[in-house]
C-alpha cells in the first residue's frame, strides 16, 4: 500500500552466516552518484511527491515504492492488461501451490535470474534463490528495522516469526535471523514454503505486494542502516544511476536483467488496453535505457514545464484539471499538438483519521462519538471536490476505494450528506455548547474545545485546511493548523502525537482487506494512525480474513464497514481520477490499478525538436 514517506535509521541487527551468500563487506558510504551516459531513449517523468529513500521495509511514500517496484521483484506480480487483476509470476517459475484449507503455501523461483552488481557481492553473479526472500521477510519482524509494514505480515500468522520478534525485543538481543521456524523455511535452492496459523485465502496477493521484494543478505550487511536506503540493489529491469534528494532521481537499465517478454492472459476490453496488447507484441523489457524522474513539488512549475515539452508524462494536476480536461475531455489546444490523455478513477482514498488515544477527539462513549460524527457532518467534501480538486475526483462514502473487493457503489453515508445545521444539533445534544458567549462551543466540561490538525505545507493542503476552518467556524468549532513536512508528520503520526491528519492511501492489490485494516485494533502506530480499538470490528475484521470471497465474507465486510461509520475513527473525502498526460512521442504506457513497475514496458519514438517555447493558454 502506498501512502507516505517515513524518515528512520534503522536496520539489520543480527546473525553473521548466511549458507548461500559471501561473508559481510567492508561498510560502504553510500552516495548515489551518476554512472556514465548511457545511449538510448531516455524517459522523462514528473512527480510532486518526494521520495524517502529505497528500502522495501522502510518506505511508504508513492516515489519510493515506484522505484522501489522497478528495482526489486516480489514472486508474483498483476497481469498488466488484464481487467480485473489478475495475478500473475514475476521471479516465480508459477503461481504458488496452496492446501486446500489455505494454510500452506510453497512458492517455486525461476532459476537464472541475477541480482544487479555490486561491490557487496565482490565481482560474484548472484544469483536469486529462495532464502533470499525468506531473509528479506523475516527483516519485517526485526525491531531493528522499523517498518509500517510488519502488520501486512503478521496478520497472516507466519508461525513462529511473531514469537521471534517478541522473544528479541524481551531480551534486548539481535534478531536470530538464522533460527529456522516452521511458518517460513527454504525447502532447495529454489523453494520456500508459508505455514500459517490461520486459514488465508488470499495470502498469495501477499506475495505481489511492492514490500515482497528480495534484499540480498550480502547488501543489507555491507551498507548498514542508513547507506541501504541509497544503494538497492535486486533484480529488476534498472538500478539506481543518480539520486538528488528531493529533486531528481535517475534509473539505468540493468546490464544483468533477465531476458522478459511481453505476456497477457487477456487484454481488458478498454481501446487502450486492446491497443497496448497490439503494441507490446515481443516487445522486451526494459524498452528504454534511462528514465529521468524529477520531483516538482508544486503544480504550476510541472503544468509549464509538461506544456514546453521537458517532460514525457506528466500526471496531471488537479488544479489544471479545468484546462487539460475540461468536461472530462482531452483540451482541443493539447490534441492538436499530439498529447494523449488516459483518465482513470483510481484505487485511493483522501480521508482524514481522528486519533482515539487523544483525549479530546477520541474514545468510545456516545458524546465523543456524536463530536466526530458532528466535524463530519459539517465538512463537505463535494465542495473540496469542485474547489480543491478541480472535479478530478468524486465524493467517498468511506474508506474502501473504487477496483477494490467489497467497494459499494449504491453506498450512500453521511459523509456525502454534509449538514451544518444536523451538526450543530448533535453538538448540542451532547454538551458541546458555547457557555461564556464567545462563539465558539466548549467541551461538556467546560473545558475549551480546539481541534489540532496537520497539514503539508503545499499549496492544495493550505486550500484543504481553509476549507476546513470555514467549515468548523459555521458550527462553532475552533481549529488550529500545524504545518510540517510529510516526513515529520508521518513521525509524529507513527507516535500517537497527531490529533487529525489526513493523506491519500493507495490500494497495492485488488482487496479491501488493508482498508478494513486501518481500523483494526492490532495495527495501531502502523497502518492504523487512527488507533481505533472496538472488540467488535476487531472480531468482524477477522472473521472476513479467513473466508473466501462470496456472500458470507462481504455480509461481514458490510457490519464493518456500518460499524466504523457509526464510531467514524477515520473520515473518507473522495477517490482520486488520475489523468496521464503523455507527449506524442510516447507508446506502450498502461497504468495498472496495482502495478507501480510500468517504466518496464514504456517505449518511445523519437521525439520532435523542440519549437519555439509559446505561452500556455487555453
């Protein structure tokens, strides 16, 4: 799952064998530098979100799990054409073999697929085998390595990891890396097997996560904690060329990546899909040599920037939406110079948590419930979606997103039906009144009542935050903003230290279960910033876990989803429709709903000479 960035050092503390790999390098300091030129297409992409670093266990933010995905591989990935997603082997020889009861997984690697040189491996090929991902998971129950993503992992009850990581953290000693345990073992050379503690039907998306990827013993070893987020090394189709904190980040194609040919089980029936089906017939991966992304954090600069033809692809930026898709459709000025659009509602979610271990917004009884419910009513998220956004994107009525198993359209919440005036009236009803004839409403204890909410300091989260004080204002509350970047915030989230913040999840594969997940008791200060704790979700949470799709998990997924609107630890606002700009030069690209990897399959002809630069009007 994408959401953010999280700045930590921290790292491998631990064994010193490894049966299949070189004994530790000498530390190395890292410093991404430039390689030599390299001679080809280069692909030119814009982003606004900055990047932490890359390290599958230690990062979260978008960027980096998008270089991360073109780095590193994971055992299974999703078919890139097919609609609705379908899973499919990427460093697997094939799917994985299940028992029937879906507690015991065995997953077979390819053979000759190489990890991309480096000094750790001393001039050695190494090769990819399966206690490599056996490593690269156990690192998720190291406390040393710390990690939003370990409950992705323990929610499915490996047997005996858990008990490993407590049993480290009790005894304040490294985690025993070596100790074999029955739930995660290597079979040969290129055989692992899974042994849950629980039925889990849907473990094998697990193993097409973005944080599944294979870390090399050797590499972890040679670069320690805080070099490792600047040197990864996998097997993907590039490596890390150069990398400017913050502004630009350079890919090179692998000289060591294996030869992989375009494959689908079955195109969707969308024009482009069926057309990148035609496209991409025997094409080889990668298809370009180098790919350029630059971090531009505010909207203007990119705008102009894509328009003078700097840029290749350019998402494109909400508050631009009425000039590059007016109505929905490609702007005639962009058509007629060649660009292509391709718009899609994305699997992600806007949303805004309420922190159930603060004093004031959180707790279970009905009058901290009704001032949740009341802050909900009173913002209107259709208005954020018009002002905001630009209409490039539609009101949530909660927190499962559009491809997703258990979305429901015909869903209608009272996140969508704002009211002022049914807020005050809750508000009322429960204490929350202005007694000394201020304006503003105090607690049913006369203490005073002051929302503290986060924002980043961009210019559409100073645009969120006025919406807000506005909002509030016309019922009586007062707020107070704190602007910081999204890593402190992420920090201070990760701590319990936040009242209300709101970001942007990303669904990572086609199932609710992370989104059920961000409310569910176990996963508080990880995914779930919201700290919520109710036994009963907690219970519906994991009655849906270990049933298969059908009638009698989405009942359940359905009670849940009732019951978090009722106590509204977390507040949807709406689901992002991304828009691709693409110049005219630029074939073959397809953005999967799940997929972060598809530089891999982007080609390019060659583009036209840059004319003389013109204002951008439309």
């Amino acid at each position: 799952m994408k959401r953010r960035s999280v700045v930590v050092a921290a790292g491998l503390a631990g064994s010193s064998t490894w049966p299949l790999a070189m004994a530790a390098a000498p530390q190395v300091k890292a410093t991404a530098t430039a390689t030599a030129n390299i001679a080809g297409k280069t692909l030119r992409v814009v982003t606004h979100l900055p990047e932490t670093g890359f390290d599958p266990p230690r990062v979260s933010d978008q960027t980096s799990l998008r270089i991360n995905a073109h780095i590193f591989e994971a055992p299974l990935t999703y078919d890139p054409l097919a609609r609705p997603a379908v899973l499919v082997p990427l460093t697997a020889a094939a799917l994985p073999e299940a028992s029937a009861d879906f507690k015991h997984f065995v997953v077979t690697l390819k053979p000759g697929i190489f990890f991309s040189d480096d000094p750790a491996f001393k001039g050695q090929a190494r090769e990819l085998v399966a206690a490599d991902y056996v490593f690269s998971f156990k690192r998720f129950y190291d406390p040393a390595v710390i990690t939003e993503h370990l409950y992705l992992f323990e929610n499915e009850k490996i047997l005996g990891l858990s008990e490993l990581r407590q049993r480290a953290l009790k005894d304040k000693t490294p985690f025993p890396y070596d100790q074999e345990v029955p739930g995660l073992r290597t079979l040969d050379r290129y055989r692992f097997e899974v042994r849950l503690g629980a039925p889990s039907p849907r473990f094998t998306a697990l193993l097409a996560d973005r944080t599944a990827a294979a870390v090399a013993r050797e590499v972890v070893l040679a670069y320690g904690a805080d070099d490792l987020l600047a040197h990864p090394v996998g097997t993907g189709p590039f490596v890390l060329g150069e990398w400017r904190r913050g502004s630009k980040i350079v890919l090179n194609r692998n000289p060591r990546f294996r030869e992989q040919v375009f494959a689908t089980v079955g195109a969707g029936p969308e024009p482009e899909l069926q057309a990148a089906a035609k496209t991409l017939v025997g094409a080889r991966a990668p298809l370009v040599d180098r790919v350029e992304l630059s971090i531009v954090e505010e909207s203007q600069p990119r705008w102009l920037a894509f328009l003078q033809g700097e840029f290749d692809i350019l998402t494109m930026p909400p508050d631009f939406g009425h000039l590059g898709m007016p109505s929905g459709q490609l702007a005639p000025f962009l058509a007629k110079r060649g660009v292509q659009a391709q718009r899609a509602l994305a699997p992600s979610i806007q949303h805004t948590f309420f922190n159930f271990d603060d004093p004031l917004v959180g707790g279970y009884t009905p009058a901290k419930v009704a001032l949740r419910r009341a802050i909900a009513l009173a913002f209107d998220s259709a208005e954020e979606v018009r002002s905001v956004f630009r209409d490039q994107a539609i009101a949530a009525q909660w927190m499962i997103p559009p491809h997703c198993y258990g979305f429901d359209a015909q869903l209608r919440s009272e996140l969508s039906a704002p009211s002022h005036a049914r807020a005050k009236a809750l508000l009322d009803l429960h204490g929350y009144v202005d007694r000394n004839n201020d304006g503003w409403r105090e607690q049913p204890s006369g203490q005073p009542l002051v929302l503290r909410m986060a924002f980043s300091p961009d210019r559409r989260a100073r645009q969120r935050s006025e919406l807000w004080f506005k909002h509030l204002k016309a019922v009586g509350i007062q707020v107070q903003f704190e602007f910081a970047s999204f890593g402190e915030l992420i920090k201070k989230s990760l701590a319990g230290q936040l009242m209300m913040w709101g970001f942007i999840w990303s669904a990572g594969g086609p199932d609710c279960d992370h989104f059920l997940g961000l409310a569910y008791g176990p996963n508080a200060g990880q995914s779930s910033d919201c700290r919520f704790k109710l036994p009963a979700y907690d219970r519906l949470y994991e009655r849906q876990r270990v049933l298969p799709d059908g009638p009698e998990r989405l009942a359940l997924i359905q009670q849940a989803v009732r019951l978090a609107l009722a106590y509204m630890p977390l507040m949807a606002h709406n689901h992002a429709i991304d828009t691709e700009l693409l110049q005219a030069h630029v074939r073959g690209v397809v953005r999967h709903p799940f997929n972060s990897d598809w530089f891999r399959w982007v080609d390019m002809a060659a583009p036209e000479p840059p004319g003389p630069s013109k204002p951008a009007t439309a």
